[in-house]
C-alpha cells in the first residue's frame, strides 16, 4: 500500500525564514492532521547547524591555543573553502541512511568519531582531511573539550531510530545562499544547485522540498530578534555572524531553481549521473506567522495559526501532487 506521508523532507529558507519555527509548531500538531493536512508523518528531524556550530567551535579552540584555524577565520566570517557546504550534505545524507538504517553506534569517543567523519566528509567533497593533520596532543586536547557536545549530538541522532518508518518523515533542515546582489544562477558552491548535488542519490530519489519564503532583509532582521546570548549553540535562537547573512546568505536560488526546472512543480538537480526532479512547494512567509511558534503553544494567535496551517497545507498538496510519480 501507498506511503500517505513523505518520507524525506528538505526544510529550506534563508537563516532566521522559520524552520525551527514550522519544525516545532508540526510537533504540536495533532498527528492525525499532520497527515491529513501535510501529508507529514511523526517526525524524525535532522538539521545542519550543530556541525556547523562545532566546527566553528573547533575553529574557537584552535585559535585559543595560537594555531592556525582549518574551516572559518573567526566567529564572525564565512567559510575558507565553499566546498564546506558539501561536507555538510554529506553528513547530512549519513544521517539519513544512519536513520533508515539504524545504524547504532557506540564509540569510546563520541568527539574522535565526528572528528573521523568530518574528515572522510571533507575528502569526499574534494578537501583535505584537516583534523588528521593537526598536532596528535592538540587534537586531542580538542577532542575532550568537545566531547561533551558531540556525545549529546550522537545521542540526540539515535534516539530517533525507529524500526517502522511507514508512518514516519524525515524532516532534513539547512539554509543555502549566495552574495547579495548575486545574479542568477548562482555558480561553485554557492546556493541549493549545488547543495543538492551533493546528497546522496538514495536520499535525492524520496525527498520533497518545503520552502520557507521571506525576503533577505526579512532573514537578516529576523536572525538579529531570534538571538539568546545565553544559548547561542541552539539550533532555534542562535544568530548567524552578518557577515554570513551578506556573503552566503544575501539571496538565495529556490525560486530560480522552480521558474527553470525540466519539470513543473519541481526542482531539476543533476547529480550522480541521474537527474532528480524534486517537489517543491514554497509557504510564504513573508507576513511571518512562524515566529509566534518559538514560544508555548497557549500563546499562539489561533487565527495566524490557521493562516499558517492554510498556506503549509496548500505547499505540501503542491508537493504531494508531484511525489514519486
């Protein structure tokens, strides 16, 4: 019989668009009207963002010790290498198989295996092994600081693990951009085009895309308000440097992406040696319902909470009608 759910969503937007947002106000939906209204099932989540946090935290610990940084030159700036953006779907697509698969594992040093995954990451988006290269003590000296960190994250991932996925979706969250003022299409390894290229095909061939639609100025005053200086490594109130927002994150290629695919209703990503036609529905956000959804659900506005479910649920109809077809 027939999945009624997706089983992968890519959760897309500008930093700050609500992601987090639409990811928490689905897990206070009644599940039934998940289905129902989404064609979303009970959620498995995962999202980017803590590698990102902890390569940048690995970048901070180097840099306390005098030595040279392997992946941003400080908190506030991009990337050295744009090929980071592949190392992320890599790690991404791990652990979407990790999920499907349950695949449990059980390392003395929860730090060491991420470090190991990085670095295999890395080569297969072209890079060097970075970590492997550091000084034996230093690296270690690293590894024990962040152990805390990347054991709660290895955690967090297996809790998720279910041995029936019929009524399950995976919900995948990241953000991709370019420069602003970027002309389209966006080129090397900058915006979704390239992104999505570098997912693996098992995930490629059963995702659909959700995507969250504000304007860069919205995105860059939302990042500012969502901030908590004291939780800076959350996935829901961190603030992304500014000049992050203006270099990566100044535009972004979604809706290009849809106005040029092969295939209405869709989005075109060749990779692997295969074309993919991914669903794309886009829930504009441009008024902002979503961020209402960062506190308890008995402070929502019901009728902005209607006008969200409306607008998400017209989205998925779109992507469900063109779902493995």
């Amino acid at each position: 019989m027939k999945k009624n759910v997706f089983d992968v969503v890519l959760l897309n937007a500008l930093p700050a668009s609500g992601k987090s947002e639409v990811r928490k106000f689905m897990n206070e939906n009644d599940p039934e009207q998940m289905v129902n209204d989404f064609h979303i099932g009970k959620n498995l989540q995962l999202d980017d963002f803590p590698y990102v946090w902890l390569m940048r935290q690995l970048d901070k610990k180097l840099a306390e010790m005098g030595q040279p940084t392997l992946y941003y030159p400080d908190d506030e700036s991009p990337t050295y290498d744009g090929r980071v953006w592949g190392v992320l779907s890599i790690l991404l697509s791990e652990d979407y198989q990790d999920l499907v698969n349950r695949n449990y594992v059980s390392p003395a040093n929860a730090a060491e295996y991420l470090f190991e995954r990085f670095d295999r990451a890395s080569v297969a988006a072209g890079m060097k092994p970075l970590i492997s290269l550091l000084d034996e003590d230093i690296r270690n000296k690293i590894a024990a600081d962040l152990e805390p960190e990347a054991r709660a994250l290895l955690d967090e991932k297996q809790s998720q693990y279910a041995e029936d996925l019929s009524d399950k979706t995976i919900i995948i969250e990241f953000s991709r951009g370019g420069n602003d003022g970027a002309a389209m299409p966006l080129t090397g390894t900058f915006g979704y085009q390239y992104t999505y290229s570098m997912l693996s095909p098992d995930l490629l061939k059963n995702a659909a895309v959700l995507y969250i639609w504000v304007t860069p100025e919205d995105s860059r005053a939302k990042n500012d308000a969502r901030f908590d200086p004291n939780n800076p490594g959350s996935s829901i109130n961190h603030k992304t440097p500014d000049k992050v927002m203006m270099y990566d994150y100044g535009c972004d290629d979604i809706l290009y992406l849809k106005e040029v695919s092969e295939v209405p209703g869709t989005l075109t990503v060749e990779a692997w040696g295969q074309k993919f036609h991914l669903p794309v529905g886009v829930f504009d956000n441009r008024e902002d319902l979503t961020t209402q959804f960062r506190g308890p659900k008995e402070t929502w506005d019901e009728a902005s909470r209607q006008k969200a479910v409306k607008l998400v649920s017209e989205a998925t109809a779109e992507m469900w009608a063109h779902y493995k077809k």
